[in-house]
C-alpha cells in the first residue's frame, strides 16, 4: 500500500513538473524596477547615433580642427607705435613761458610695421591645420565604427544570453515545486532522504549557474544602455532571424573583403594621415628656421636732423645660434615612428580579415551541421523520459541527468548561433564597411 501510495505521489510530482518545464515559459528574473523597451537592431543604431556623447564630442572637435584653419589663414596683424619727447616748457625770448611754442616745437613720433612671413610659412600652417582636421574626422569614424560594432555585439549576445537563461528559468521553477512537495513526504516515507537531497544540491547548482548568467546579460545590458545613452531600462532585442538564417561567409570573395578593408579602415587611414602630418610638420619645421622679415614707415617730429623725419625701415632676425634644429631633428625622428606605425596597421589587415572569414566559414560548417529538428526531437524524448519516470521504468538520477543533457544541449545550440552571428560582425569590422 505505501508503494502505491509512493507511485501515486511521483506521478503527480512529475506532472507538475511536467507542466510546468515545458508548458510554461517563465519570465525571467533579470529585471528588478526598471521598465523594458524592445528594440530591433535598426532602431537600435539610429538611437545610437543621435545619442551618444562620445560621438557628439568627437563631432565638436572636428568642428574645432576646421576653425583652427581659418586661423592659420589669417595673416598677421599690423603693427602701430608712437611716442612723444619729454614734455618740456618753452619760453620767449624775454624768458616768458609760450604755450604755442610748446605745441609746435614738442617731438614726436609715428610708426607702422608689418610682419611679413617668409619660407611659405602661412601656407605649410594652413597644410597642417586642414590635415589635422582630416585626422579628426577619421577619428569621428573610427569610433563610429568601434562603438557600432560593441552595440551589435552586445545586442545579439543579449539576446542568445536571454534564450539560454530561458531554459534554466524552466528548470528552476520545476524543481523548486519538487523540492517543496518532496519535503512535505520525505518523513512519511514516501521519498528517500537521498532523492531530496539530490534534487536540492541539483537546484543549487542551477541557480548558481543561473546567476552568473544573468550577470553577464546585465552587464551587457549595462554596455548596451550606456552606448545608446539611455536611462536604465531593460533592453529586448528583437533580431530579424530570418535575415541571420540567410547570412553566408562566401557571398564575398576575400580579395574582395581585403580590399574593401584597405579602402574603409579607418585606423589605417588614421595611421595614413598621421605619416602625412608628420611629413607637413618637417616641411613646417624647416621653414621655421627662416626668420621674418619686419617692415615699416615712420615719421618724427623735431627727432632728427630735419623738423619732420620719414624713413623706411627693415627687420630681420640674424640665425647664428637658433636655426630649429631640435625641431626639425625631433620631426625627422615622428615620420620615422608613425612610418613604422602605419606599415603595422597596414600589415595586420590583411591577416584580421583573412581570419574573420576563416572563423566565419568555421562557425558556418557547424551551424550546418544542426538538425533543425533536432531541438524539437529532443524535447519530444524530454516527454517520453518524463512518461517513463511516471512509469518508474527509470531512476530520479536518470531522469536529471537526461533534463541536463536537454539544458547543455540548448545553451551549445544559443553558444553555436551567437558565434556564428558574432563572425560576421566581426568581418563588418575588420573591412570597416556593413558586408553583411
């Protein structure tokens, strides 16, 4: 009789567990007070772009490069000088003080002069300043790029994350409801003391792995929101998986993909336009070592062997001891390193493209190698375990063991598609253009 009390007891035990594993889809238990917004991946991007700080401030100083231009344009300004003699009393002849000839006879002078840059100093400033605003804007994009690249990232990692945190969320909430009815029975001897505490050390170890898999989705979520510059909010992506299902690593031939990445690569233009900017600065340099020439009119008053004194004069500096040597020396030295520096972005390209599409191809054989049906068959067998359990015809510890299998199988499925997806994005980035 307690035999059949203990049957009658596991079977319905097994359909609640039943029902509640795979007929149920629990929410998951990753948001607190916060609201939630779904988002595809589109809206996603245009929210990025209107929103995020980084890229604004990057914008303002490209705007700042620009209005350093218009100021190397600019010529320098006129010079104006005067002065005026001691102011001393005049008197008459009968040794009176006469104001009228302490007007006229008072000495003064005027001076004008001009700077006048020599060497083509002006227009090799100019060459640096509209550079240097070139270098900010591949800047501006070379961020872009990073910054598109982590959000697209974080978004489909959350999104396999949440898929695979679904599964533990069944299993979790099936064996909590086990482990509170098998309490309830263990002292009427209708469970065995080991079953309970199996059952419990098993939920533990899923709730521990849980964890630490809603940790990763909130600190992808946390990278998320702070790209998208939004206020915390639990972010749903919506992926268009029809899209990813149609996704090929051969579309493009890798000539193709290499040379888009020559001709796209921010970084490499970066390291382009920095060798170019050093090479303008040597120019610059160079010419700095030529002094200016000053040029003015003067005029003075009772200053000179006349009453009114007009003279031209010139001024330039003698180069004895400075001619900017350690300038031009120091320039010489910043092409030779930002050579080197280009020549290394320019020789990893080639090999980061070569093994995106590598790792693609790669993540694409196993993708292939999924049965479609195969998940479907395997929470089919799920079922049939869960009959035969009922049935007695298999042990607890079968039955667990097999609800595992279901579990790791279901999170290397998520771990395959994520992989697969995350190859592609990585050739987007390494070709510095949206290929797929």
């Amino acid at each position: 009789m307690q035999q059949i009390k203990r049957i009658v007891f596991i079977t319905l035990v097994v359909k609640i567990m039943c029902s509640t594993a795979l007929s149920q889809s629990p929410s998951l238990n990753i948001k607190t007070t916060v609201d939630t917004i779904s988002l595809k991946l589109a809206d996603a991007e245009s929210m990025f772009l209107k929103n995020n700080f980084l890229l604004l401030s990057q914008k303002y100083n490209i705007d700042a490069q620009k209005a350093l231009v218009i100021q190397a344009k600019l010529y320098p300004n006129p010079n104006i000088s005067m002065y005026n003699g001691p102011i001393l009393p005049v008197h008459d002849v009968q040794g009176r003080f006469d104001s009228v000839g302490f007007l006229k006879q008072n000495d003064y002078g005027v001076t004008v002069s001009q700077l006048i840059i020599l060497a083509g100093k002006r227009n090799k400033s100019v060459k640096v300043a509209e550079a240097n605003a070139k270098l900010a804007e591949y800047q501006f994009y070379d961020l872009l790029r990073t910054l598109k690249y982590t959000l697209r990232s974080d978004f489909y990692n959350i999104y396999y994350l949440q898929e695979s945190a679904k599964v533990y969320a069944k299993e979790i909430n099936a064996l909590q409801q086990i482990v509170a009815a098998f309490n309830q029975q263990k002292d009427k001897g209708y469970i065995a003391e080991k079953e309970v505490v199996r059952i419990q050390a098993q939920l533990y170890s899923l709730q521990s792995e849980y964890n630490d898999l809603i940790n990763q989705i909130n600190d992808a979520q946390s990278e998320l929101r702070l790209i998208l510059q939004i206020k915390p909010i639990y972010i749903n992506p919506l992926p268009d998986l029809k899209v990813i299902e149609n996704l090929n690593p051969l579309q493009y031939p890798l000539a193709t993909l290499i040379d888009t990445a020559y001709k796209n690569r921010t970084d490499l233009q970066i390291a382009k336009q920095t060798t170019d900017i050093s090479k303008l600065n040597l120019s610059y340099q160079k010419s700095l070592a030529v002094p200016d020439l000053t040029a003015g009119l003067s005029y003075q008053r009772y200053g000179g062997y006349v009453a009114s004194f007009q003279s031209a004069n010139l001024a330039i500096d003698l180069p004895f001891f400075s001619r900017n040597q350690g300038n031009i020396k120091s320039a010489k030295s910043t092409i030779n390193m930002n050579t080197a520096s280009q020549k290394s972005v320019e020789a990893s390209v080639e090999e980061q493209v070569f093994r995106a599409v590598q790792k693609s191809i790669d993540n694409q054989k196993m993708y292939k190698t999924i049965d479609t049906k195969f998940p479907k068959d395997f929470e089919r067998l799920l079922n049939e375990v869960l009959i035969n359990y009922q049935k007695r015809n298999i042990g607890l510890l079968d039955f667990l063991d097999f609800y595992d299998a279901y579990k790791q199988n279901t999170l290397q499925l998520n771990n395959i598609q994520y992989n697969r997806v995350q190859a592609f994005e990585d050739i987007n980035f390494y070709t510095g253009a949206d290929m797929y």
